[in-house]
DNA sequence: TTGACCTGTAAAAATCCTGTGAACGCAGGC
DNA sequence: GCCTGCGTTCACAGGATTTTTACAGGTCAA
C-alpha cells in the first residue's frame, strides 16, 4: 500500500529536550504521538493501538523490568524501542531477550530513532498484516481490513478496493476534516492534478453503499470549500432518536480513547 | 512461549576472530549457520531459507548498498542485521530506511549480536508445528500436510508441489483474504515482481483440479484488486442444497485438525 | 439578490484486472 | 538423446473498475 503508513507512538521520557527535538521531527514526518513524563499503564497502551513505544528506562526507576516485561508480554504486537543512558551488554541482552525490539544508547539523533522505529513497526506490520482482525466498529458500519471490505450487520457493502481505501482513510481520522488533495494524497498515493473529481466520485459511490445498507445514519459530511469529515450519526425520524442512544456511549469511548490523546499533526 | 525455536543465519564477515566467537555461541544454541567470506547471491539466499542474515558491510565493497538494497527488496521477510565497523548516524539511517532491521557497531558483544538477531526473528508464528504430520478437512476436501497432498473421499487431486503449498497457505488463513503479493511472498518465498501472473496461473490449476474432484463446492473466490480467499461453499443444484445444509452446521467441525498419531517411517 | 465558485450526479470513455489457453524452457527419468 | 511433467511467461478477450466529462444544483460573499 502507501510507502509511509503514518505511525502511532507513545514517549516515555522526561528528558524535555529529546522529547522536543524528536516531536519536531516525528510531526512533521505525521505521525501521532503521545508523550509521558512517566510510565502509561499497559492497559492504557493496548487501547492507544500504537505501533511502537520508546522509552527510557531511567524514568521507570525500580519498575523498569517488570514493566517492560509486562508490555511485552501483554502487547506482543507492539514494537518496543528503549533509548536510554548507559547500559551494560547484559541489560541489554536481557531486555532484547525479554521482548524489547531494539536498545539505543544516549545521546543519539532523533533521526536514527525514527528510522529504528520504522524499522521496528516495518516488521511488526508485517508479521501482524492478517494474524490481528484489525476490525473497526462505527455507527452500525463493521471495517473489516483483513477483508477489505465494510459490512453492515453482517451483509457487505461490495466495496470495491479503491472505495474500502476511501472509507478506511476516513474513519481511521474520525471526527477531523480531510483535504481533498490529502486524502487524494494518501489514497492514491501521489499528489492530485488541478481540477480532479475522482475523490467527489468516490465519496458519492461510498454514501451511496452506505445508504443502502444503512440508511439511518449518516457518515460523510461535506465541508464546504475544504472537503470531507467522517462522523457517523443516526439521523431521520423515530428510528434516529434510539439509534442516537445507541451510539452516544461507544462514540464517547471511542474518540477519548483514540483521539484525544494524541496531538494532531 | 517459544523456547528456543532454532534460527537459520548467514553471516557475511571475514572478520575469522569475531566470526569464530560467535558461531562457538551460535552454535552452541543449536542455531543452524552458515558463514561466508564474501557476498553470498540474493538467489542462493531465496533457497537457503534463513530467519536472519548478519552482515558486515566492509567485506562488500563498493556494491554494500546495491547489495543491501537488492536483498532486502527481494526478501522482505528475511531479517537483515548489520555488523560493522565505523559508521555515521547518515549511514545507518540510510540502511535502516532501506529495509535493514538492525544495525550493529564493532566491535561488539557477541550475546548481544545473537540477542538482536533473536529480537529480528522473533515473529515465526508460520511454523506450524503441528500440521506437519496433520490433515485439514474442510468441504469435502482433506489436506494432507504429511503427504503434500490432498484428496476428496481417498482420491488424490494430483496436486505438484507448488499447488499444493498454494492450497496449504489459502487454507491456512480460511476465511481470511490474502493479497497476491502476500501469497507470492510466503510460497515462493519471495518478492513478487510487478506484473507477476503466477499466482493467478496456480489459481486456476488448483481451481480446475477441485473442480474435477469436487465439482458441486466453490472453494477459492477472487477479490477483484485485491487478491483470493479460501472459503469452501457448497453451491449448484439439488446437490447443494444437501450440501449446504451440511455445510452451515458443522462450521466448527470444518476447521478440525487431525493430527495423525504416526510419522510417516 | 447576483454571480462566481463548489459540489452532487450521471453516464461515457479509458483503463485496469482476471480468466484462460497455449507456447516456451528446463530438469529429471527412461 | 528423447520424452514427460512442471513452472513460467505471453497474449488476448471479456468484465469490472476508475477516470473523465458534462451539467444541474447549492453555497458563499459582496
């Protein structure tokens, strides 16, 4: 697919001075972050759907193995970066052994960690590619990537590659607005010719399928002179006022957990 | 979970003292090793079936990069860790964004080498322990791994070698749709080259030969774009509606594995 | 309210993808 | 050497999908 799938990481590190100069780096490259001045719980992890986390042990204290033993043992799919101060060959070899990724010393360039971490997620992305269900649920629409396909209530919606690609973009940034030319951009996978309709086509084919098996809910704004946000909401008469029931409590869960802890690019 | 599942490596050194600590070490873990004084050809790589290839980039000379990039385009899979002398934070980003997935500065430690290429290999979940000597029913059809063969009540579909690894691999990931890439990738063992038909060829060899055996199941559909995926329906006329009736119930059944109690002597 | 500029929509045109049959080359067995 | 089985490659036809084009309707700012 896209060469540079955008990443999501997590930093564990209180040494600001990294953590800035390496966020300068990771935003503009795109990818989502979170910083942490101190140890995120592993089940907060595994809600963040990361691709990889770097920490620095140092901060950990007296924790440090037995936390790194506990991501990696509860995310094994997780890459597991650790950069910190001086090490000795045996704490690396046992942290490695244990299930971390890769172990880099300090001081070291903000750009050999990013390219360790996309060396890391690479391989992880592609042992995983199939193994994880990697199914995403929002309004009454089920994203199934391992099928690329989208169903509704179990019936799919026969999309074709190009439209799953579309609809998949959306909902992966739910809730923000996407430029025509980015979308185009990460779809089709080079940058949009003046005057291209075809991301207009594909989202009318894409409402089209959705409105015919979901015909209560509306998922694809359109923002005027900008271009498209996706947000399901159950719209329409009785059926809309249950339906909205309905989707208040996941929709909450969901954006928090996902959303708002990473700072948008 | 994996104990020690045993690593197949090939180091590109000609450094004899490092060369000779590490493989008492390697060798010691019962990893399978071969050593080499020079480049060895990406070809001889694709058959040799490694997990990981350790190399130290000044035994290559000027064709270091075109190596590199040559091998890990056509083996994707494969992990490829440098070893090296000197080298510039450019140089090792350089090799990282290409594909290498770790890179090592001499001199080192040789735990920590043989603990980086763990940290590399660590993702075989492919090797299917069991279905070596097992058989997989699904449909009306028995795969049998211990013989590379399958068979439709005792009769043999007359499968070669390659269709059979095709069936094995579709099968496998039942349900679940690979991409051809993904499937050139684990069967032939490496990267596919653009415009590739093989596996569309293989395809309709293995669908011809169900067909013939199995005439009223629907085994492999295509995914227009994306690739193929394995799904035994049964389908046609007064046939199939015993069939199908068959078919939704024992669903669990289906996916049983029969492990034999003998080996083959 | 008007006019310029966007967007929705439908259908034609162009492109791409897959199924298929056959030719080719290579290796092993006779 | 000759035959046979196997894997690879090529070419073409029929479909499916994507892109382009045209026009109608909507939106916004002056």
């Amino acid at each position: 697919m896209n060469p540079q799938q955008t990443i999501r990481l997590a930093v564990i590190d209180d040494d600001s001075g990294f953590v800035t100069v390496l966020s300068k780096r990771t935003e503009a490259a795109g990818w989502q972050q979170r910083v942490s001045g101190s140890a995120i719980p592993p089940e907060e992890l595994v809600a963040m759907k990361l691709n990889a986390l770097l920490v620095d042990l140092s901060v950990l204290g007296d924790e440090a193995w037995d936390y790194l033993a506990r991501v990696c043992d509860l995310l094994p799919d997780l890459g597991v970066i650790v950069c910190t101060g001086r090490s000795t060959v045996a704490q690396r070899v046992r942290g490695l052994r244990m299930g971390v990724d890769d172990w880099i010393g300090k001081p070291c360039h903000p750009e050999e960690v990013m390219a360790r971490i996309e060396a890391v997620s690479r391989r992880r992305r592609r042992t995983r590619a199939g193994v994880e269900s990697g199914t995403v649920v929002v309004g009454e629409l089920e994203i199934r990537a391992d099928q690329f396909q989208a169903f509704v209530s179990g019936e799919s919606l026969d999309l074709t590659r190009r439209e799953f690609e579309l609809l998949q973009l959306l909902a992966d940034v739910k809730g923000q607005v996407l430029e025509r030319e980015a979308i185009y951009q990460r779809v089709w996978g080079y940058a949009m010719a003046h005057g291209d309709r075809s991301v207009d086509v594909f989202i009318r084919k894409l409402r089209q399928k959705l409105e015919k098996r979901s015909p209560s809910w509306r998922y694809i704004h359109t923002h005027f002179g900008v271009g498209y946000r996706f947000d399901p909401e159950a719209v329409g008469g009785k059926v809309a006022a249950e339906a909205a029931a309905l989707a208040d409590e996941p929709e909450i869960a969901d954006s928090q957990v996902v959303h708002s802890s990473f700072t948008v690019a």
